[in-house]
C-alpha cells in the first residue's frame, strides 16, 4: 500500500466471540464501517461488525479469544487515495497529508515549508522548515504556528497557505 496512513491501532480482545478493542487514531472514525477491508501490518482485515459505544470492532474470520489476541498491536493502515474516497470532509476541513509540504507564505514572503503537524491537546502546530531566504540574523530552521489562529487562506492544489501574524513566531524563536 502506497503513502500508508495509521489510522487505528487493534488492542486487546474483548469477548468470547472474537470482538476487539480498537483505538482510533484518526479525526474519521466514522470511515470503519461493516464490509470495509483495511490493511494492518501484512494482514488484510474486513470488518464483520462494530460496536462505537466502546470501540470495538468484530473483524471477519476472527471468532474466538485466542484468534482476536493474535491481531493486538497490529495497526490499521488506509491511504491518501481512500481517504479522500471514504470521507466527506466539511468546508475548510484538510487532510493533514494534504498539508504536508506547501508552501507558507506571509505577505507575499515564503516563509518555508510545510514540514510536519503536531497535535498537543486539542491545538494543531503547523512545523514549518524555515526556508533559507529567511534564515538571515541566526533565524531558526524550523518553527511553530497554531493552525486555527494563523491560517488565511488553504489551496491544496497548488500546496499553498497563506498566514497572518507568523513572522513576529519566527522572529522569537
């Protein structure tokens, strides 16, 4: 599978019946649905049924304790491709690998790059490489935004952002 995204990691068995504990790392959980195939760590599994009350997901074939266990710590794997496919986004909602790499420019300066995306807490960090025009005065290579608070403007397409108030960031960094 190509540009393989983790989006669920398989824990521990949770009935007699081959049901399984499920820990979503995704913003979609609603992407695992009865008769979908995912891949996990060499394995192709097809859910048979789910439980979202507890999050826990009965997968075709497995049908016993022992038989579910031998699936814990696997992780579910989907790609760029079914993603856009399976899951309906909103207005201004992104995929985060769509973000990856555009570039970010702040008043018609490139900033940098797009390098990576942390979540702490409930707040996405948009980590920009700084591009090297801007590294004059001992600059940083690498700085943090707040992706709700500096965002203007999001064109996948031409992997674009457009930011506000970043450069006072990246001058304190």
């Amino acid at each position: 599978m190509k540009d393989k995204i983790p989006i669920a990691k398989i824990g521990k068995s949770y009935s007699v019946k081959g049901w399984i504990k499920v820990h979503f790392l995704t913003d979609f959980p609603e992407q695992f649905k009865v008769g979908k195939t995912f891949e996990a760590d060499k394995i192709t599994l097809t859910i048979e049924n789910i439980n979202r009350k507890n999050n826990t997901i009965k997968f075709l074939g497995f049908n016993t304790p022992e038989e579910a266990k031998k699936l814990t710590n696997r992780v579910i794997y989907s790609d760029e491709t079914k993603s856009h496919n399976d899951i309906k986004l909103k207005k201004d909602e992104y995929f985060w690998f769509d973000i990856f790499e555009c570039k970010v420019y702040e008043e018609d300066k490139l900033l940098g790059i797009v390098e990576d995306i942390n979540r702490i807490n409930d707040i996405d960090y948009i980590v920009v490489k700084v591009d090297k025009s801007m590294q004059t005065n001992g600059q940083p290579k690498r700085f943090l935004f707040d992706y709700k608070r500096h965002i203007v403007e999001v064109d996948t397409e031409n992997k674009k952002l457009i930011v506000q108030d970043t450069i006072p960031i990246l001058e304190a960094s």
